[in-house]
C-alpha cells in the first residue's frame, strides 16, 4: 500500500496563506462589528475556536446579545447555520433526528430524516435550559464528527462547530452541563456587561429605521485550509513546557500544584486543556501577525480554557471564590519563565 506525504509549502507560499488568513479575519470583524458592539475579547476567542475547528460555550446573562454574536458570525462564514433552541421538554433525537417509515410501492421501510445538528455551525442555545439526557446527544457530534441513530453512524459535514450559549447557573430552571461535555468545548467565554458609551451605541442602531446586513466573506474551503495553517505554526519546547505544567498544576494531587489549588480544587483540567491551550495559541499568534507562539499568548488564554474544566470544593464556595479567581492566582503565582 502506497503512502502519500503533503509536500511543505515554500516560504513565498506560506506568506501568502498567513496574509490571506489575516485578510478574511479582518474582513470577518469587520463585518461582525457592523452588528455587535465592544465585546472584543469575546470576539477574539470565538474566532479563534473557529480557526482551529474548536467548539465554545458563550456565558452571559440574558440580554448580552450572545445569539445575535453567535447567529452574527455564522453569517459571515458562508457555512450551513442551524440553531437548536434547548427547553426542558427537548428530546435527544430532536438533536440527532431520527428514523421514519416510508411506503414505497407497497413495500414500508425506515428512512432517516436527519436533525439540526447536520450543519457546519450549530448554534445551541441555552444549552443548560434541558436535562443532561439531552445534552449528551452532542458528545458523540463534538468529539467523533458523527452521530449515531439507531446502531447506525452518519458522518457530520466539515468543518462542523457547536457554539453554545448559557445562562449562568445560578438562573432557576437551569442545568449545569456534565462535566465530560464541558471538556469538549475549547473555551469557555464569558460576556459581560457593556460600558456606558458601548450602550448607548446598541441603542443608536437598534433604535431607528436603519438596519445592518452583513456580508459572506469566506467558505468552508477556506476555514479548512485556516485550520491546516493553524497548525503549521511553530512552538518552542519551553512555551509547550509552560502550557502542560499550567495544566498540570491545576491538579491538587500533583506535587507541583501550589497550596491554593489543593486547597480549594477538587478536580483539575485534562490533558485535552494542554493541546486546546497549545493550538488557541497558535491561533492567537497568528492573529497578531506573528509565525511563532509566545508566553503571552498561552496566558492570555489559559482562563478561558481552564474556568469550566476547573471544579472547585466547598471551601472555594464558602469563600465565594470563583475558577476565575483561583485561575488568576494560578498565573501570577507560576508566570512564564524569563529570557
């Protein structure tokens, strides 16, 4: 059996592919930013999620916008965008589909009639709004690329995400999602509250007659081809070495784990948090204009990838000390190493 090798791309080609990635990034913002106002960290993150063929779960509070964001981006993607709206009566095949029978000439057979989750961007929608019964119908979708009905697997189009938004726990008739879900989305990001100028920007478009539309500005070909770039992209062993001891350090059994995390964790991040912290900031580096990941870029995204991978114990609750917090201290008690 023959074997086939993908040739490195020459240096004059590689400048074109990164120039032509921060083309459509920055025509993608721009577009966006016709509709969402600030939120630019947020923005960041999701884009980033997208260009290494990760999933991200949207945080916030009712009314920060995170369907219009969500609903916002996929259209300037040029990909199949379906929305499933998760209520507490929403059933597993409402997700996945299911099997009907058909007559044909007489003769009855089953026939699948596939559900919302085949699309490129499916835009879950509180998320923890249903039981875990049915959240779990994703995890096969966000690990495997495929979905299983009936004994029988389908494979899901590429590139396919799951941009998911909930409502913060602490809202009645809410479901925190189970924990081996929450370690498939790359990141977990946050929206919070716009300044007072920013709002008074929402209210000067969204007030009057005028309406924005936003343009396609990529294709499925195109995220593909961003992802492999992505990937492309160099880290030196030290950086690497940082983001697996962050990681490693947010378990209270390691020896390495300082006194705040064994003191307030009971469960930390996964080896999956490794890679995830390692291609975001890949990702991140590439945005900024740079062939090469720094100890900035795993810091600047090493909360976002840890808060929902984090479980804290009841000292942290009783102290009212969120993942955020102990995450913080984590960075400034480890920072990077010098030179």
């Amino acid at each position: 059996m023959s074997t086939s090798t993908v040739a490195e791309p020459s240096p004059a080609e590689l400048k074109s592919r990164v120039e032509r990635f921060l083309t459509i990034r920055e025509r993608i913002l721009t577009e966006v930013r016709k509709v969402i106002v600030g939120q630019d960290e947020v923005l960041e993150q999701i884009l980033i999620a997208l260009f290494v063929g990760g999933h991200c779960l949207i945080t916030g509070l009712p009314g920060t916008a995170k369907t219009l964001m969500v609903r916002t981006i996929a259209q300037t993607l040029g990909l199949e965008f379906r929305r499933i709206q998760f209520t507490p009566d929403l059933m597993p095949s409402d997700i996945t589909g299911t099997n009907i029978i058909e007559e044909d000439a007489g003769q009855r057979r089953w026939t699948f009639v596939p559900g919302p989750i085949f699309g490129n961007i499916v835009l879950a929608d509180e998320i923890n709004r249903t039981p875990p019964k049915t959240q779990s119908a994703l995890l096969e979708a966000m690990q495997e690329l495929s979905c299983t009905v009936r004994g029988k697997t389908y494979p899901l189009p590429e590139p396919f995400f799951v941009l998911a938004t909930q409502n913060p726990i602490e809202l009645e008739g809410t479901y925190p999602l189970p924990e081996a879900q929450l370690d498939r989305f790359l990141f977990n990001t946050v929206l919070d509250y716009l300044s007072a100028e920013e709002e008074m920007r929402v209210i000067e478009r969204t007030t009057t007659p005028a309406s924005a539309s936003v343009a396609t500005v990529t294709d499925a070909a195109q995220l593909l081809e961003i992802r492999q770039l992505v990937r492309m992209v160099p880290i030196g062993e030290s950086v690497a070495r940082y983001a697996v001891e962050l990681v490693r350090a947010t378990r209270f059994k390691n020896d390495t784990a300082p006194q705040i995390i064994k003191k307030y964790v009971s469960y930390g991040a996964s080896v999956r948090a490794a890679q995830f912290i390692v291609l975001a900031a890949k990702a991140r580096a590439l945005s900024h204009r740079r062939y090469h990941v720094s100890y900035e870029d795993i810091t600047a995204l090493a909360i976002p990838v840890l808060r929902h991978r984090v479980l804290l114990n009841f000292h942290a609750e009783s102290e009212r000390l969120s993942a955020d917090d102990i995450l913080q201290q984590l960075l400034t008690q480890m920072p990077p190493p010098k030179g």
